[in-house]
C-alpha cells in the first residue's frame, strides 16, 4: 500500500460514512478547526471536486429512467477520482496543504462492493489504477443506524438522489462494508459514533484529530 505520506509533505484526510451521518457537515467544522490550528486547509468532496468530475456526480446521482449497471456506475466514480486525484488533491498535498475530502475509495469499496455486490478484488485494483495507490493518512467513518441516517436525510428536505432512494438492504450493506473496511485498517480508519447530536461528535472529532495529529507530528523512532 502506498500511502499520501510517501508521496507528498501534506495531510490527506477523508470523511465517510453512509446517508445522513452529517460527515458534510462535520467536513465544514473540521476544517475550520484545522484552519484555526495553522494548517492550510483545501476542502473537498467525492464524486466531484472539479469541473468534470461534478458533472459526472450530476451524472451519477440525477435519476435517470435507464438503469445504470453497477459497473457502469463504478467507472463512472473512477474516472471522477481519476480527474479529482490529479488535478487537485495531489496538486494541493504536493503544496503542503492538508486536504479534507468528504468521501473517497472506501465509498467505492463500501457501496459500488458491499453494497452492490461488485468484486472487491477487482474494484480495489480498478480504485488503485485511478489513484495512482494514493491512500488517505486518516479516515473517519461516522457511523449511524441506517434508518436513523435515512429518517434524517428525509427530514433535511431536500431531494433525494438515486443513491438515496435505494432499498434499506442496500444501505446496511453499505455500513456493514464501512465496518469491515475499518477492521481491516484499524490503524487507518477511525470509526466515530454519529448517532448523537453535531456537537458531540464534532468533539469526539476534534479530541481524535488533536492525538492523531501529535502522533502523526512526533518524531519517529529511528529504524535499522
Ligand atoms: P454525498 O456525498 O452527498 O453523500 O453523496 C454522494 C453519493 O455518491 C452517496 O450516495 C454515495 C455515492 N458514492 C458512491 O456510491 N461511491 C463512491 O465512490 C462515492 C465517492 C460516492
């Protein structure tokens, strides 16, 4: 695996999680909390972050009367990441930014793998052929019961996507694959409780940002 720090002197940070966990939200105070802290901070999202690639999340997520296949949909996603990957977040790492995405690879692995059932094998060599390998230093995942994630997408009235409107099944595969996945890199992937309200994840946010930062800023032991 390879990751942002080998590659460049900035941070890479990426928020998940399923529908109504309020990472977009949480994306907006973080950044204003590391923008406080001295950090010079670029904000961002997946499936967009440039021209193309909003047009292609337009794409994506404006419903449509064609069925979209599955893989369909994946290319769609990486060919977005492609654009997004060279043109602005290794662009801005190279600077020395810390960039904060609000959804990256594990929204591929998560819904395109576990939740539309795409072979994960194969997904995550077609993710690492668009992203040059790139891996965030840190993700958060914040975790909430699907229904309570849907019950407050419907009451932020606004329209739902097709992503959205998809059968409950779906979305608990979805948050079963953010499980797994932070399982699988617990050193990578923090999972954070969004089920109470925006300030107290919003501190559980800032407390894990704060120690993860000192560990990632404090010397490393040298290595023979
Ligand atoms: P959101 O950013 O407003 O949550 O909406 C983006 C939607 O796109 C969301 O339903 C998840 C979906 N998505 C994928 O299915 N795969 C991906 O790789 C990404 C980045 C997003």
């Amino acid at each position: 695996m390879s990751s942002a720090s080998r590659q460049s002197p900035g941070i890479f940070i990426t928020l998940e999680g399923g529908e109504g966990s309020g990472k977009t939200t949480q994306a907006r105070r973080l950044c204003a909390y590391l923008t406080a802290q001295g950090l010079n901070v670029l904000r961002t999202r997946e499936p967009g972050g440039t021209l193309l690639a909003e047009r292609v999340r337009t794409l994506l997520l404006n419903h449509s009367k064609e069925t979209v296949a599955p893989e369909t949909e994946a290319l769609l996603i990486l060919a977005a990441r492609r654009q997004h990957v060279e043109h602005v977040i290794k662009p801005a790492l190279a600077q020395g930014k810390t960039v904060v995405c609000d959804r990256f690879s594990d929204s591929t692995m998560a819904y395109q793998g576990y939740g539309r059932g795409l072979d994960l094998r194969t997904l995550r060599m077609m993710n690492d052929w668009a992203t040059g390998k790139l891996v965030p230093h840190l993700t958060l995942v914040f975790d909430v019961p699907v229904p309570v994630g849907l019950q407050r997408r419907r009451g932020q009235g606004t329209t739902q996507n097709r992503l959205d409107r998809e059968a409950e099944r779906f979305h608990k595969n979805v948050r079963a694959g953010f499980h797994a996945l932070a399982k699988k890199e617990p050193r990578r992937i923090m999972v954070i409780d969004a089920s109470s309200s925006l300030e107290s994840v919003e501190r559980e946010v800032r407390y894990c940002i704060t120690n993860w930062l000192k560990a990632y800023r404090s010397p490393k032991p040298h290595r023979r």
